[in-house]
C-alpha cells in the first residue's frame, strides 16, 4: 500500500540523490552497471601513468633509460633507451638522439638512429632523418624520412644479429635501395 509513496522517493533519488547514494551499500549493487562506464576512466588513466612525458618547454641533453613508455613533446638531445616499452615523438617533439625501444611512434622530427624490436611508425607529420632497423615499418603519406631501412625478424635480437648480420644486410639492402626510389 505504501508502494506509491516510495515509488515517487525512488524516482526523486535517482534525479537527485543517485549521486549521494552512491556510497550507500544498497546503490553500489544498482550502480553496478553505472559504474562500468565509470571503470574505463580510470583504466584510461592508468594506462597514462604508465607513460612519462616531457612537456613542451622542457630541454634534456643527456641519456634518457627507464622501464615506462615515453611521450615526448619537448626537446631531447644524447640517447633513449627504453627497450621493451613505447617511445612517441609529439607534433612538438624535437629529437636529436638515437632511439632505442620496443615500439617508436615519430609525429614531429626526430635526427638518429631508431632501433625498435617490434615496429616503427612515421606519420603523416613526422621527419626522421637516421637509419631504421626494426621488424615492422610504417611511414604514412606526407612524412618525411630520410636515411636506411634493415627489417629484422622479431625473434632475431641484437646480440645474436652478429652472426647474422651480413646476411640479413645483403638481403636488405636491396630492399632499402628500392625504399628510397
């Protein structure tokens, strides 16, 4: 009997109050679905405390290593090394270094050498001037590279390459040549 007075009670706290009675024990079981949009958020953010940045006004001449992606939209000038993770060169990003990581994304200019273990990606924006050895190459319309290519099987690593090394370099030097045509 009492129905229709709760009924108007529950509609007037989901308009309302369904914000304060989030922390209630009885919402968290009806925000349940509510929340799974809520979760995203916060796995977005977490992904991006995974990666390091180097702002626009920032200047590092030196080695940069560590163990988190990076995404750079400043200026660095010597070496990254960060083997196993992402390195993303920003629109603003000016880089005079040799790159070494798992992945490298190019959208503003970068002079070096890149060495990815997995792939390396230049876009529309991008300026590379250096030689690239990575397993995988993308290099989208309207970038700008300038230098070598060497594709290396993902399974080959660097210190093993030594043996190997002539071959894979005859056979991709055709390749390159044919690249720069």
């Amino acid at each position: 009997m009492w129905k229709p007075t709760n009924q108007p009670q529950t509609p007037a706290r989901p308009g309302e109050p369904e914000r304060s009675t989030a922390p209630a024990p009885s919402a968290p079981a009806m925000t349940s679905p509510a929340a799974e949009p809520a979760m995203p958020r916060p796995v977005t953010t977490t992904t991006t405390a995974d990666q390091a940045t180097i702002g626009k006004s920032l200047v590092i001449k030196g080695e940069v290593t560590g163990s988190e992606s990076l995404y750079i939209d400043g200026r660095v000038e010597g070496s990254i090394n960060l083997s196993g993770n992402r390195v993303t060169v920003g629109r603003n990003g000016v880089v005079a270094a040799n790159i070494n990581a798992r992945e490298i994304v190019v959208l503003g200019k970068v002079r070096g050498n890149l060495t990815a273990s997995d792939r390396v990606d230049i876009r529309s924006d991008g300026s590379l001037t250096g030689d690239v050895i990575a397993a995988r190459i993308s290099i989208e319309d309207g970038a700008y590279f300038k230098g070598g290519i060497d594709i290396r099987k993902g399974g080959q690593p660097q210190s093993k390459a030594n043996g190997e090394d002539k071959s894979v370099s005859s056979a991709a030097e055709p390749v390159a040549a044919g690249a720069r045509a």
